[in-house]
C-alpha cells in the first residue's frame, strides 16, 4: 500500500470512542495536549512489529518533521516511546536486523516524546541487537 494512503487517507486512522461530555481523556505528546480522539486521529500505524507493538506516525498538522513513536500494550500505550523520524528508524531496523527486542530496547522509554527524537546510531543499534530476546 502506499504510504501516502497509510498516512492521509482518513480510512487508515482509528476509530473515535464514544466518551460522555467531559470524559474524554487527554493524551500528552510531545508537549501538546490532545483529546484522546483527535489524537487516535493523529497515529497512523506503519509497521506491525507485533500484536503489541507497533511502530506509528504521529501526523502533527502543525509539524512538517512527523514523529514516529512505539506504541505498545496491543497498539494503545502511546507515552512509552521514545521518537524518532522515519530515516532513523529504518537505518535502526537494517542494523539490529528487525529484531523486535532491539526496538524495544531503542525505543521503550517513558515519555520519551519530550526527548529530542533519537538519531541512529551505529554504536547504540549494536547494543540493542545484543538486547536480550523474549522469545
């Protein structure tokens, strides 16, 4: 599929949650607020490392420079990631052989989203692929 359908193609956001009036819950990324629907709006998913994991654009309509994060707990977790940009991350996969503990190991970090995003490294790739495997 191509990634412009993935990413502007309105079909390929999640479906928004019926929250009662003043239910809805907030979710913080990269030191913006958003209702949790506008920004379940925002992740288009881009690789499925697994049924928990998933490596997601954020579409900030105020950013040229998007954001990817690693959701994680079956795709919901989103404040458990750090960022990166996509260049990064696919230079991360070709050196730790898409390992699914590598990026866990890059990228599980709490509220990552307010670090810089990480830039590859070849050093730091070398160490997540030692990264200890869980299956």
């Amino acid at each position: 599929m191509p990634l412009e359908t993935v990413l502007f193609d309105e079909e390929f956001t999640l479906a928004p949650l019926a929250w009662g009036e003043g239910e809805e819950p907030e979710v913080a990324f990269a030191g913006a607020v958003y209702g949790d629907n506008a920004f379940s709006r925002m992740v288009r998913h881009f690789d499925a490392i697994d049924l928990s994991y998933a490596m997601s654009f954020v579409v900030q309509p105020d950013r040229a420079d998007w954001r990817m994060m690693l959701l994680g707990d079956h795709w919901v977790e989103s404040d458990h990631s750090r960022v990166t940009c996509l260049e990064d991350y696919l230079r991360y996969v070709v050196a730790t052989g898409g390992l699914v503990s590598a990026r866990r190991a890059l990228f599980s970090e709490y509220r990552g989203d307010l670090r810089e995003p990480l830039r590859y490294d070849a050093a730091l790739a070398a160490v997540a692929a030692g990264a200890p495997s869980d299956g």
